[in-house]
C-alpha cells in the first residue's frame, strides 16, 4: 500500500524483493553493449493529422506494424522494452544452470526457482497436494478466534483477507517507520465491480463466481461445496466492497491518515480482539499505527465477528487458493487466466512458461537477478548520463517555479527547499541485500514462493519503529519503470528503463529530453501534483502552502480533472479526471519542464533538421512513441476503473494540447480538433 507514483500503468511491474553476493560494476560486458538507433521514422503515419491525432501521426505505423499478440491485452513500446528484458534475464538464469552451485548460494536458488516453474510434469503431478496442508489448517478453524489467527498468518504468503497490513513511513513522522492497516480483501480488486449495475460488471461478477467455484473443485471439493464457497466469499467480498471509500477518496492523503495507540483501535475504530490479530501477523508489540480508513476497517473488523465461521474459512480458504493458483498445476492456473486474462482483460491465450516464471523470479529474487542484469547490461556511462540530466532537470523546474505568476514567495522558497533535497536513485542500489538465510528447494514451486514471501513480509515486520532506510529501493533494478515516493522524497530510475525508446546513449537531445527527460520531470512533478505537494522536503505529510496558492492551485488542476473527465475513451465511458489528477499534473509538468531544459541545450536551440524534422518535433514525436501501442476493448474498460493513469493514447492526445510549444512546432491551428484556446489551457508548473 505504499504510496508511490509510477511512471508506467502498474500492470507492467515486475516487483521489487532481494539480493546477491558481491559483483563487480565495471564488467567487460557493460562496454561492449550496441548503441540503439535514434527515432524510427516507420513508427509515424504521415497520413494522419497531427493537430486531429498526435497519436495517430506519430504512433500508428508502430501500431499497424505490431498488432497485438494473443497473449497480451495491450501491447505497447514499453512492452517490447520489457520483453526485452525478460529474454535478457531468461538466458542469464539459463546460462546459470550450466553448472552446479552450491545449495545456499544465489546461483543454486535462481536455478532452482527457475527450474520449479518450468517442470510442468511435477507440477502437473503434484496437483492441488501443495496446498493441502494449508487448506487443512484453515478447515480446521472452530471459533471466530481461529478465524482473527488465520486473518493475521495468512497475509504472510496470500493477498490481504478483510483488510490490509503493511510497514512503512509514518506520513507525519517521515523518519520513521509505522504500521498501516487499510481497506482490502477484494478478489477483483476494485469496489465498483461488485456494486456496479452495467452489463459488463454482472458479468464479470458471474464470471468470477464461476472461477471460485471451478477452483474449490480443483481443490478437492465437491462441487456442491465449492458452490456454497463461492457463494459464501461473493457475500463477503461484496459487503467489504461496499464499505469500501471510492478510489478517488482513497487519494486524499489527509483522509487517510489516522494515527492513533493501538490500545484505544477498540474505541476509535470498533471492537475487536486486535492483540490475538497483531500477535498472528508478527507485530505482538507494536504501540501505535495508522489506520488508513476507519469505517471500511471498522466494517471489516465487525464482518469478521458477525460472519458465520464456516463462511469465513471459505473465504480465507479462497484468499490462499487465488494466491497459490498460478504456482500450482495447469488447471489451476488456466482456470485463472480465463477468468482475470481473457474475460477481465481481454487477453486471448496465457503467455508462455518462461515468461511467467521469469516474472515470478523477478518478484522473489528481484535484487539478486538485478545485480546480475546491471553487471552485463547498464553501463557506468548510462548513470552518467542520467545524472547530468536529472541536474539539468531539477534547474528547469527550479526556474520554472520561479517564473510562476500564480505562486508567492513564501510558496516557492519552500517549493525549492523541497526540489533542493530530491533523493535521486539511478540504475540499481549501492548496498545490495542479503538473503542468505532464504531458503529455496526442490519440494514444490508454491512451497518456496511461500518462504520468499514470508521472508519478505518479516523483512518488512523487520522496520517497524525503526528509522526509514532512505538508501532502500522500492523496485529491482531490471524494472521497466520509474517511481517517485513522498514521505522520502526521492525519485528512483531503474536501469531497465534506461533504454530504448525512453533513453538513447548516445541518442540526440531531442529525443533524450523527450522520452526520459519528460519520465525524470514528471517524476520531479510528482512531488507537487495534487498528493505531492501536501508533503515537504523531509518527507513529512504538512501544509507549507499558503492558503490563497493552494486554492490557485487547486481552481489550476481542477480544469485538467475536468477536461479528462470529458474524454471518451470507449463507447460513452468517460476518463476519470480526479483518480487520473496526480498523473496528468505529472505528464503535463514532466513536458513542460523538460522542453524548457531542452531549448537551452545546442540541439534546442537549432533549427537544423534530421529526417525532415526539427529538433523541437523530434522532442514530441519521441514523448509520443513512449506510449505506441494498441489496447483491447475490455482492457481500456478495465483500466479505465483501476489504473490511476490516462490511457496510453490521452497521455499524448490528452497532454500535448495543454503545452504551447507543440502547437508551434506542428502548426497547430483553430482548424484542428486537438486546439485548445489559451485560456482553456492547463498552466500549473
């Protein structure tokens, strides 16, 4: 649940989790990587108007050339990077298994986790028999006590039953580390598919009562107790769901925190046996947390006392079969995609082996396989590169800010404290972790995702009242990605972002500053969209605004949430401008900010042409191949409700109009439908 701003939509993640034993960061490999070309000209459709769809002219000979494959629900650039990617770190763990390694070493458990993924025959033969002794406990449950003790041990390797657990920074306190409890518990994720009444959502809610089902049966029900299951947790889900805040409350930082003794959760929240809870989960002691939203908590809490116990093994028995599926034979894991990949996304057939257990190794052993990856594949020079450019960054927004007409000094001498003290992470950590104690065997593929994710979750139990470790990374190195976190201020580059088409070597500065100079300020832009900007530099969740900015600011963001909200992405579904607000502001600020750097660059300040166009074209052109791609219909619906950031398309067609120097550099008139009159116009940082 930590509060981080992504670049990318969170369906690309790769996950963040360990470490590996020494490697040299100056390996031959590194200086002998081919330099990518610049900008292909074959991704344009010259044939489109670049003033009705930017989109369109600049993307849509990739789009026409890479249609979407059948595995995926919407293929884009940034996909391809990743792909990459995964092929890369496929034949680093492939090339490991060459040779024998000692057990206990990071080579021998990479292998070995690799290798339990990929033995279809075992897991085929093992059937449901991993988690028969789990489902077991869980049966043998008797009071609502039982049930509180499951509740807390589960979270360790499952998702979140009835509601979340987490330690991290007290958004008050930054230094240091806390508790947060939270709403969860939702098998689809999002509230509005349990409340909704469009045909789309009952749909999908009988479709996944479908899956429950079938996977009870697989479990070894009959299937009159798998049905009575599946009955049993749609109830309880739909009651969480609908005590649930909507999402876009869930983005109000000052809503959601609520720091307060854990001795008085029985009077401020509700009335619960929370000692027997925090006992169960590992947090015996613990004095004080933040219980990030009181009545869907308190809901939850009441729910798990008042819901007849056998209910609620169904319940938490599904939390782990949901969990365990895609570890477990092909059944089970094709039962799965056919519910969340084919119908909820779209996506017509499963990816391959490999790719689901090269991304499986990428959650478990993040950090380790990442040191590996940087050590053949980021060189030294890339991070100089990056650093220089982030440099030059941070002085476009410093000046930027300012310029601002709208903002006091007061404002804007705290706004620069802020931008002055940015953490800045580059390419991969410079301590790396140490996981030896993990252990990884050849008993059953769920059976070691079960320790890594325990290991991981006592990790992070590991932090709470200690200080915040501001040196720790919240993504493994090989993430395609970028992230920016409030509470330390920093923002985070991974090397697997640095190529291609977010980042040339040895490309121009156009498309540099247009593709990972727009990612870098729009990370720096996080720190002051409309959830940034209540944090200062340290960190802490404060207001230094004044009261007459904060409401200029806030009469400036509502006219892009408005003008979001007024875009159609599917049939008569409508962005959603509010739950977008903290991306756009980002994408809108990253353009502007980098543009400006861009123009007192040599190249910025050319006219000199290169493949007919100008330096300041090529900037756009390569901002808007970041997001080339195509998108399924049931995909644009399903992001549309859960993703916080603009469709692919409208981070293009929705941002660009909102920036002057497109419109000059494109020749943009009143005659084209993108114009936006000034006036109109989006103008915060």
């Amino acid at each position: 649940m930590k509060k981080l701003h992504y670049y990318l939509p969170l369906a690309l993640l790769t996950a963040t989790s360990v470490t590996i034993v020494g490697c040299k960061q100056k390996a031959k490999a590194q200086e002998e990587i081919v330099v990518e070309k610049g900008l292909d000209l074959n991704n344009l459709d010259t044939t489109a108007n670049p003033g009705s769809s930017f989109f369109r002219y600049a993307t849509g000979g990739w789009a026409d050339a890479n249609p979407i494959p059948d595995e995926y629900s919407r293929y884009g650039s940034f996909d391809q990077l990743r792909e990459n990617n995964q092929k890369q770190i496929k034949d680093l763990i492939e090339e490991l298994g060459k040779t024998e390694h000692k057990n206990g070493t990071t080579p021998q458990k990479i292998g070995d986790l690799y290798k339990a993924g990929m033995d279809s025959v075992k897991l085929n033969k093992d059937g449901a028999s991993p988690i028969k002794d789990q489902l077991a406990t869980i049966a043998a449950a008797k009071t609502v006590d039982d049930i509180i003790t499951l509740t807390g041990k589960l979270r360790h390797y499952t998702s979140a039953p009835f509601f979340g657990f987490y330690v991290g920074a007290d958004d008050m306190n930054s230094s240091m580390n806390i508790a947060h409890i939270y709403q969860s518990g939702l098998g689809l994720g999002e509230r509005e598919y349990y409340i909704a009444t469009d045909a789309t959502s009952k749909a999908l809610r009988e479709g996944y009562i479908k899956l429950i089902q079938t996977q009870f049966e697989y479990a070894g029900y009959t299937a009159d107790a798998a049905k009575a299951a599946s009955e049993s947790v749609m109830k309880i889900e739909t009651a969480l769901a609908k005590a649930h805040f909507e999402k876009e409350k869930t983005r109000i930082p000052e809503l959601n925190y609520h720091k307060m003794q854990v001795s008085s959760l029985n009077d401020s929240v509700a009335k619960f046996n929370w000692d027997l809870f925090f006992t169960s989960i590992g947090a015996k002691d613990m004095k004080e947390l933040n219980v990030s939203q009181i009545e869907p908590i308190a809901a939850a809490v009441k729910l798990i006392q008042s819901t007849p116990v056998e209910d609620s093994k169904a319940y938490l028995s599904w939390n782990l079969i949901n969990a365990s599926a895609k570890y477990l034979d092909d059944k089970f894991v094709n039962a799965n995609f056919e519910f969340y990949g084919k119908q909820l996304s779209g996506s017509k057939v499963i990816q391959p082996r490999w790719k689901r257990t090269v991304n499986t190794i990428n959650d478990a052993l993040g950090e380790e396989v990442g040191q590996m990856y940087v050590e053949k594949y980021f060189p030294p020079k890339a991070k100089e590169r990056m650093l220089n450019l982030v440099k030059g960054l941070q002085e476009s927004l410093s000046e930027r800010i300012n310029n601002l007409e709208w903002m006091s000094k007061e404002t804007k001498a705290k706004a620069q404290e802020k931008l002055g003290t940015f953490i800045v992470k580059i390419g991969y950590p410079d301590k790396w972790r140490d996981i030896s104690s993990l252990e990884i065997k050849e008993d059953s593929y769920w059976a070691n995702i079960v320790r890594a994710s325990e290991y991981e979750f006592n990790f992070m139990l590991g932090k709470l009242g200690k200080p915040v470790d501001r040196a720790e990374w919240l993504m493994s190195p090989q993430t395609v990605n970028a992230y920016y976190n409030p509470t330390t201020n920093e923002i985070c580059f991974p090397a697997g972002i640095l190529q291609p088409p977010f980042f040339y070597m040895n490309g121009d500065d156009a498309i540099n500053y247009g593709a990972i100079g727009v990612v870098i300020g729009h990370e720096m832009t996080h720190g002051f969209d409309d959830q940034g900007r209540k944090y200062d530099k340290n960190g802490n969740m404060t207001d230094w605004w004044t009261a007459d900015d904060a409401k200029k600011f806030e009469e400036r963001t509502k006219v892009l949430s408005d003008f979001f909200d007024n875009i159609k992405v599917l049939g008569d579904l409508h962005a959603n401008g509010k739950f977008t607000l903290g991306e756009n502001i980002a994408d809108q600020g990253g353009l502007q900010v980098s543009y400006y750097a861009f123009m007192k660059t040599k190249d910025g300040q050319s006219t000199e042409k290169i493949d007919g166009f100008t330096p300041q074209q090529r900037f756009f052109l390569s901002y808007a191949n970041l997001w080339a791609g195509n998108i399924r219909d049931a995909e644009i619906t399903r992001l549309t409700k859960i993703d916080p950031h603009a469709l692919g398309k409208w981070r293009v067609d929705g941002a660009l109009p909102h920036v002057e120097p497109w419109y000059q550099a494109f020749n943009i008139t009143e005659a084209d439908s993108l114009f936006i009159p000034k006036e109109k116009r989006v103008s915060i940082w």
